[in-house]
C-alpha cells in the first residue's frame, strides 16, 4: 500500500501544460461507443460485452473522483478520463476470439488495447506527448506491479487508472458472489473449478501482507483471495475508502467456507483497510 493520499511528484503533474481539449475528450467518447457497440450488437450473447462497457464507464467515474480528492487540475483530469475510457479496449476482441477474460488463457488485454487505440486513430488529435502517456497506461494498468522509474506524470496516471480499476473489479466481484443480477455467469471468475478449499499457503501471504501469484491460482475460493489481496496495491487514500464502504472483505469472504482462519484474515485485512483510508 504505497501511496495514502498524495506525494511532492503530484505537484509535477499539477502544473502540466497539457493541450487536450473537452472536444478531444468527445471525440474519444464516442469512439469508445462505436467500437464497443459493435461488438455488443453481433455477440450472440452481448453481456460479457456489455459488462466490460459498464465497466469502463465506472472506472471513468471513480478515476474523476479520485483526480477530484488529490485536487488535480483540468488537463490532468482530462487526460486521465481518456485513460479510464481506453485502457480495457483489448477486452472486446479478446472475448470474441478467445471466449475468455483470463489473459493467461488468450492474450495481454492491456496490449490488445494499445493495438486497438493505434490501429482504430482513437488518440488522433491528441499531441504525441499526451498520446503516448494514454498508451503506456493503458499497457501498464494490467501488469502486477508497476515498473520503478517512471516520469512522474505516468507514474500519477497509472496508479489513477489502476485504483480505479480496482475499485469498478471489487464492486463486480462483490456482486457476483452474492449472486446479483448475471452474478451465475461463470466466465466472470475464468471458470475456475469451485472444489470448496483454500490454500492456506495464500492466507499466510495475505496475513504477511505479501502478493500471490496469480499464475498459482487454480480455484475459485483461490482466486478469492487473489483479489482481496490485490488492495496491498492501492495507492490513494480515497481508492481505500471506497473499498471499505463495499465492505469487500466481508463479501468475497461470506462467500467463502466457514474458517477461522479466514475470520481472522478478515479482521487483518479490514484494520489495514481501515489505517490505509484514515479511518483509524
């Protein structure tokens, strides 16, 4: 958890001499609508596309929420709606060629994405400075960690878009283990098998605040605690309320056997989330 409510490299952004435009900012809203659209209209079933299309347009909600906490100004917020709105494009062709959102099933939905902003002109009146930061964005918001010595304004917008990532991934998360609405759809956790166990190896990871590897999760109550694991990477105080106001930890670990252990890791999880928002 690295980053609770801002830094000195913020300042760096603030006083950006940016040139992208509310016009600009249209222009790829409404190529961001065609491109998904079509999608949606030849699917045979449209929902996991129109899912990924709500999905995009709450990652644009929480990303001007949180650029709204820090007080960041009008180019950067800008900048960072045009990140939120490109940076899961790669979704829409890897579902309809792979059928499946697990990229190490198919392919890296972060590069599909940069190749689907270049070859599609999505950022055409966009300067290359501005083009080029919405592009390594979209290719970083995926990876498990961030790479050390970024320029100061790509590392700011693409912790933006990756805790606003998160945020829209535990409210889906949280409603498909509780059975809402298509909550049933099976492609939504990689159809991973639910054999009713947890690996207690990953609950000794979380409780020592270390990651877990997602290349070794091969169950549904694992991938679980992959997720609840993924707020160790939040950066900004108002990312870790929002999670908290989910009540997260209690959800995806209600949906899980009866442990307790896993009640312990709860109340773990949930101190840290408190301490990380300010609660406490």
């Amino acid at each position: 958890m690295s980053i609770k409510g801002g830094r000195p490299a913020l300042n760096l952004l603030l006083s950006r001499e940016g040139v992208m435009t509310e016009d600009d900012l249209k222009l790829i809203e409404i190529r961001f609508r065609e491109y998904t659209d079509a999608y949606i209209s030849r699917a045979g079933d449209p929902y996991p596309f129109t899912l990924k299309q709500a999905h995009t347009l709450r990652v644009c909600e929480n990303i001007l929420m949180l650029a709204g906490s820090l007080k960041l100004d009008g180019q950067t917020v800008l900048l960072a709606h045009a990140a939120a709105l490109a940076h899961d494009l790669g979704r829409f062709p890897q579902f309809e060629i792979y059928g499946t959102f697990s990229d190490p099933l198919s392919r890296n939905h972060g590069a599909l994405g940069v190749g689907v902003l270049v070859k599609q002109g999505m950022l055409a009146e966009l300067d290359r400075g501005d083009r080029q930061m919405v592009l390594r964005a979209v290719a970083l918001h995926n990876r498990p960690r961030l790479p050390s010595g970024l320029a100061p304004e790509l590392d700011l917008l693409s912790r933006l878009l990756r805790d606003a990532d998160k945020i829209d991934i535990y409210r889906v998360m949280k409603a498909h283990y509780l059975g809402e609405g298509n909550g049933s759809r099976s492609f939504i956790t990689h159809r991973l098998p639910d054999d009713g166990r947890f690996s207690r190896k990953f609950v000794d990871r979380l409780m020592a605040g270390r990651a877990i590897p997602y290349n070794e999760v091969a169950s549904l109550n694992n991938m679980k605690l992959f997720q609840l694991g993924m707020a160790r990477d939040l950066n900004f105080s108002a990312a870790f309320r929002a999670v908290m106001a989910m009540g997260v930890v209690d959800a995806i670990l209600g949906s899980m056997p009866d442990s307790p252990m896993l009640e312990e890791l709860g109340r773990v999880l949930n101190a840290r989330l408190e301490k990380a928002a300010g609660l406490n």
